[in-house]
C-alpha cells in the first residue's frame, strides 16, 4: 500500500526543477490574492454539484468517487484509494451508499478473484453527467468571462493576473464585488 506524504508547515511540496521558495512566512501580494480567490472559486466550483447531492444524501466524498469510477470503468478499491488518499474504512462507507441505492456496482476481478472492480451503473453514470455539467458550465462561463481591469494597477498584464482574472471569474457575480472588498481589506493592512 502506497502511503501519502503530507507536508508539515515547514515543508514545501516542490515539482522536479522548481526553484527553491524561500523559508519563513510565505506571503505576497500576488501569491495572498490567487490562494484566497482559490478557496473562493473551489467554494462555488463544488457548490454546485454539492446542492445536487444533498437531494440524494450525498456528500463530496459520493462526487469524487463517481467521477473517477465513471472516468476509469473497472477501477479497483486499491486504486481509487491510491487517487483520493482516503481510509479504506472512509472509502467503505461511502461505496456502500452508492452500492445500495444502486449508482455503482461491483464486479470481481478476472485474473484475481479477490480484486473487486467498480463500475457506474446507468443512474451512476446519470447523476455524474449531471454533476459534471454544472462544474462545465462554470468553467466555460470562467474561462469567456472577459479579464476585469485591475483599477488601481492599470491592468497587470501578468499571468498573476490572468489566473486572478479566470479565479474571479469561478465565483458567483453576486459574490465578487463582496470578496473584492474583502480582498481590498487586506490589502490595506499589509500596507
């Protein structure tokens, strides 16, 4: 079984041929305003198919495991457990609900008969097209939404900005101008 590396506070995840990130407090104007967007855009991007599954009792951990069961017909319990680095006992749980109501099913392997394949039945199949519409749909509208000039900049023109732009875009437009301003909020404590 693979085990998951989880980096503590003072240690960071870096990709082959990264530079370095310098130790000690990682803030920056750029960098506070893209992770904060991030937790924004990831709120709305999974609140969406969250308001679905809550009419089946569902949560998200019922989403990925559809979405990757779906993806990967035939996906063993030791892969999907390898792809969403949870418990076997939290993968249980959940597998169960979507077995019983009849959203996924089990097979045994062939060459392995102690291997258990998982496949999407038809209504598994069904509900994660409708979840994956509304997280498209999102996307789409994100990624035409027009770049917002940054008023006080001039517009940035930088991939900081861009990524800004397109995060901004995930949020709910009735929600943007509020995060705006409590984004400015910050902005002004750091100066």
């Amino acid at each position: 079984m693979s085990r998951a590396i989880t980096p503590d506070a003072n240690t960071a995840v870096q990709a082959p041929g990264e530079a370095s990130l310098p130790n000690g407090p990682a803030t920056g104007g750029d960098s506070d305003d893209l992770i904060e967007l991030l937790f924004f855009a990831y709120r709305d991007f999974v609140g969406d198919p969250d308001r679905i599954l809550a009419q089946y009792g569902f949560g998200r951990a019922h989403h990925r495991v559809l979405h990757f069961v779906d993806r990967y017909p035939g996906l063993t319990i030791a892969e999907l457990l390898d792809i969403l680095r949870i418990t076997k006992q939290s993968l249980n749980r959940v597998l169960k609900d979507l077995i019983d109501q009849g959203y996924v099913e089990q097979q045994t392997g062939t060459s392995d008969r102690r291997q258990r394949l998982l496949f999407c039945t038809p209504s598994g199949r069904a509900l994660t097209a409708d979840l994956t519409r509304v997280q498209v749909r999102r996307i789409v509208r994100a990624l035409d939404a027009p770049a917002e000039e940054d008023e006080t900049e001039g517009g940035r023109g930088t991939r900081a900005a861009s990524a800004q732009d397109f995060l901004l875009a995930m949020i709910e437009p009735a929600e943007r101008a509020a995060i705006r301003r409590l984004m400015a909020r910050r902005a002004t404590v750091r100066a």
